[in-house]
C-alpha cells in the first residue's frame, strides 16, 4: 500500500513545496497549514509519517507532538520535525517530546525523500520517548 | 479510584467520533494537567471533585534533589527514574490497608509523588500499618526497584524520602487550600529530613578530604576502527563501597557543602600521583572546572610545570555548560595554559546546554560526545543528526571527536559510520587504577554493509 504522508505548516508555499517532493516519491501526501486543523485531521485518520513544523500560531510542532505521543492511536506514529530551528537544544526538545527525526530547514528534496522512505518503512517504530 | 486508572487515555478518537474544535483544547488542557512521563495528575484536585475528606491522608514520596540527577545523567535517566518510581506507586498502593480510600496519586512536577486517601475508609479487617509505615514500605518499594532498573550506587545518593501526614478537615477552611497546604506540609517535612541527611554526608566528605582517600582510575581511550590506544581519562573516586564513591556523588555533596575547590584540588593531586605505566607515553585527560582553572592556586607556574613534569601531553577536559557561561571570563587562561603546553576537550557536548557556541569559543583538540547521545544512537536518528553535525563542526574547527559510553557493539558500528575516530566505554575497558584495553568483536572484521 502507498505510504501516507501529512505534513503541517502555516506557510502553504512549504506545505505544497514538502507534497511536490513526496508525491514525486510515490507517497500518497495531505497537508494543511492550520496546526489545529492538521491535528484533527491526524487523530481521525492517522497517516504513516507526519511532517511537522514547529513554529506555528495557535498550537507548535512541539505541542502536537506531545499530543500524538498521549494518544493510543498515534503514540508510535513516525514524527519528522522540519523546521528552521536546527540548534542542538531544538533537536533536543523534538526528541523530549517524542519525535522520531529532525531535518532542518531549508532542506534538500533526496534529504526529506530518503528519511520519509526509512520513516515509513517502519511506521511502527515508537516515539524516542 | 484505584491508581492504575489514572493512565487512561483521555478519549479514543475514532472515525465514528471525529474530533471536533472544541477537543483540541481539551486534549491541550489535558496535556498540561497530566505529567507525559509518569502519566500522573499535576492537579490533584481535579480528582477530588470539590469533596470535603473528613480525615485526609498524604504520603509525600520524593527523589532526592541533592544529587541533582536529572543535570548530572540527563534527561532521559531521570525519565526512566520517574517511570519506574510511578510505577512502583501503582504497583504497591492497591496493597495497603488504606487502598479502599485511595483519592489520587500526583506529581508535583518535579521530583516528588503525592498519593492521598480518605482515611476514614481505612479497610476494616486490615492490622497492621500506620500511615507512617505506608510510607516507609512505598519508599521501600521505590528504592528496590529503582535498583533493579538502574543498578547505579547513585540511587542510595539520590536519597528517595517519605513522609506521612493526616489532616483532619476543618469546616472554616476551603477545602482546597485545606488540601493544598497539606501537599505543602508533606513537602516541607521531607525537605528538613533531606537536609539533616546532607549535613552528614559533608561530613562523610570531609573526612574523606582530609584522609586524602581519593582514588585514581584510567580509562582508555581508542580509535573506534584499530583500537590503537590515544590516551587515558583519568576519573576519581571515593573509598571503595563508600557510599560517596563515584564523583557525581562526591561533586554534588561538595557542592552542597561548599566543598568544590578543595575536592578538585585532590583530585587533580590524586590524578598526577598515580599515573599508571600504561599512560605515560599516551595523552592524559584530566577533568577540570572553570572555577579551578582560573584559581591562582592551579595557575600559579609552579603548580602548572609540576603537572606538566608529571605527564607531558594533558588535555584539560572541560564541560559543555562550564564554557558557554564562563567564557570570555577566562579567556585569558585558556591562552596562558595553551602556552604552556595544554590542550583542550570538550566534554559532554551535545548535551544540549548551549549548541555548539562553546566549541566555536574554546576551538579545542577534541569534542567529547556526551554517553546520553552515544546511547542507542543506532536506533535513534535525532542522536544521529545530532552528533553528525558535532562531527561536522568539529572538522571545520581541526578537532576531533571522542564518542564516549560505548557499550555495544551496534553503537561502534553506527559511530564507525558516522565518521567518528575514537571512542571510550565499558567495550574497549573500564576504568581502573591499571586499564586493560579489550578489543571489541565487531571491531575487528570488516561489517557486512547491507
């Protein structure tokens, strides 16, 4: 089955730029660029890999993480952090609240395409925490 | 409500159910108010539901915050700390005579767990058990199984207290303040006792210091593909089956009793009096503090061609957060040591205090990876990336990198590809007054790459 992958940004351009790269992998992409939105949507129907930015109005990547990690259903969901915060107490935070891997931006489309493959190919692989 | 309950899962979201706007906030809302580690309440009246308790009953278990785990092993220790203090709780509570008037079991955010009964619904058949001795057996319980899962002496450091305390209702005061000042009672009695205890263990180090009864240990330290042997880190202990000795537990006393100069100082004296045969001809890392570095008494000339008649070739390993806060304050010292003939580690780094700030500042030799990172990198891509871009800084700087706590063979293998030239763990030797180099298995042959 065609991996699913959901990614969240409040930049659309990001959101639709991470889709271009995925979907030209054979992923099967969503996204949304309201991080409230993007997290219902991942409670009810949990993809194979969230791509998930972390400074947002209203909720942050870091927040949603927790979140997803709280839930039976989403608590082993591969979470990729891409986010323009790349110091080493970022990665750090991503990994405290659960998240399975950090790519920074800006990005290089082999780097996000490489890790969402290994990502979803073991979609039941936990969170770090 | 009986406390394996408190775990529940708030709401299974089920394509039946979709969750709609306003259960974003309340999953928020739970989020703050139940800890993610120990899955306990922060809010312990939440759970009382506004009840007035006639005779409440509060068992205050709490970690010692003496040895300051959590800074000293990291995050991820003091996770596991927590997990399985909170689970023992759970395990054990449901056992006591007074488990029938089990209101909640709270964390207070930090180091302590508040479990409350209605004391008035004691079990009746039941002998036996004071609340004090409630308390007495579930720190008991903590400490064992503490042990079980850590088996590191520091659990005797981390001094896990209980106290008990029965507060009768009394119908003038709010029952939530009635409550709230009872958590905050429990809390102070266990405070005084932990302090009673810190005064006698400076007085344990005293004796200690003054017996100069520190000890020396070396541990190897290699290069990940070879194993050629680059140098030794000289490590300090306490009195062999002293209860102070590993030097987490001898700093973090020190520094409660004031004690931190006069510790270094015998340490870095213990260290070049017994250099072993094996680590004179190899570089020699010394742990050393910002705070001794730039005391008069270590920079003085005398002092320093001593060390340096001692051993040669001594690298000054410093902590990442030492350097970040400290720096332009010593920056003339740094120069003066390299001047005479010392280089520089850093240690601990990616620990996370300050990014990669220090390392730019100090420019120096070698970058110790910090063991929290080292650990189950192989299964952990965030460590991965973390210490690939500490590999990256390092080439730009000249420095090279030292991956330290190697345990497992799948570590080497993953820091062999990396790119990571030396390392240091229980698998190329402990630490000990005469070292041993082993040379680990997967090692030697070449790995199959898939």
């Amino acid at each position: 089955m065609t991996p699913r992958v959901f990614v969240v940004d409040d930049d659309p351009a990001m959101v639709e730029a991470v889709m271009a790269v995925l979907v030209h992998d054979g992923f099967e992409v969503d996204g949304a660029s309201d991080a409230a939105e993007a997290l219902r949507i991942v409670l009810r129907n949990p993809p194979d890999l969230v791509v998930l930015d972390v400074n947002m109005p209203g909720l942050t990547g870091w927040e949603i993480c927790d979140i997803l990690r709280r839930q039976p259903r989403t608590a082993g969901l591969p979470v990729l952090f891409l986010t323009g915060r790349g110091e080493v107490a970022d990665r750090i935070t991503a990994m405290q609240v659960g998240g399975t891997d950090h790519l920074t931006k800006p990005f290089r489309a082999e780097d996000l395409r490489a890790r969402a493959r290994v990502l979803t190919g073991r979609s039941a692989t936990k969170g770090v925490r | 409500m009986k406390p394996t309950q408190r775990r529940e899962p708030l709401r299974i979201v089920s394509r039946e159910a979709p969750v709609e706007a306003p259960e974003i906030e309340k999953l928020r809302l739970e989020s703050l108010l139940h800890d993610p580690v120990t899955g306990l309440t922060l809010h312990p009246f939440g759970d009382l539901k506004g009840e007035r308790v006639a005779n409440l009953g509060v068992i205050y278990v709490q970690l010692g915050r003496f040895a300051g785990v959590e800074s000293l092993y990291g995050w991820e220790l003091y996770d596991r700390i927590l997990r399985v203090t909170a689970a023992s709780l759970r395990e054990d509570v449901p056992a006591s005579p007074f488990a029938p008037g089990f209101l909640t079991m709270s964390f207070n955010g930090s180091d302590g767990v508040f479990v409350l009964f209605d004391l008035a619904r004691r079990a009746p058949g039941k002998k036996g058990g004071t609340l004090e001795s409630e308390a007495a057996r579930l720190r008991l319980g903590v400490i064992r199984r503490l042990k079980q899962a850590l088996g590191r002496s520091s659990v005797d450091l981390m001094h896990v207290h209980a106290t008990a305390l029965a507060v009768p209702d009394d119908p003038r005061v709010r029952p939530g303040r009635n409550v709230m000042r009872a958590l905050a009672e429990a809390s102070r009695l266990a405070d005084a006792r932990e302090s009673g205890e810190k005064k006698s263990f400076v007085e344990r180090l005293k004796a200690i210091l003054s017996g100069r009864k520190l000890r020396a240990v070396f541990q190897p330290i290699v290069a990940v593909k070879t194993g050629q042997v680059l140098g030794y880190e000289a490590l300090i202990r306490g009195p062999q089956d002293h209860e102070l000795e590993m030097p987490d537990d001898l700093f973090a006393v020190a520094r409660d009793g004031d004690l931190l100069l006069e510790l270094e100082s015998l340490c870095i004296e213990t260290v070049f009096s017994s250099l072993p045969r094996v680590a004179r001809g190899k570089r020699l890392f010394v742990n050393a503090s910002s705070r001794l570095l730039t005391h008069s008494v270590f920079l003085d000339d005398r002092n320093l061609a001593e060390m340096k008649r001692a051993h040669g070739d001594v690298v000054l390993e410093l902590s990442e957060k030492e350097v970040v806060f400290n720096y332009p304050a010593f920056r003339e010292v740094v120069a003066r040591l390299r001047a005479a003939g010392f280089g520089f580690a850093i240690d601990d780094a990616g620990s996370g205090y300050s990014g990669l700030e220090s390392i730019v500042q100090l420019r120096p030799e070698y970058v110790k990876v910090a063991h929290t990172l080292v650990s189950g990198l192989q299964a952990d891509r965030i460590k991965r990336e973390i210490i690939g871009s500490l590999a990256a800084l390092a080439r730009r700087i000249d420095a090279e990198l030292i991956a330290e706590g190697i345990e497992d063979p799948a570590e080497l293998a993953s820091l062999e590809d990396l790119g990571v030239p030396w390392g240091q763990g229980f698998l190329f030797g402990r630490p000990a007054a005469r070292p041993v180099v082993l040379r680990p298995p997967a090692a030697k042959p070449a790995r199959p790459r898939s």
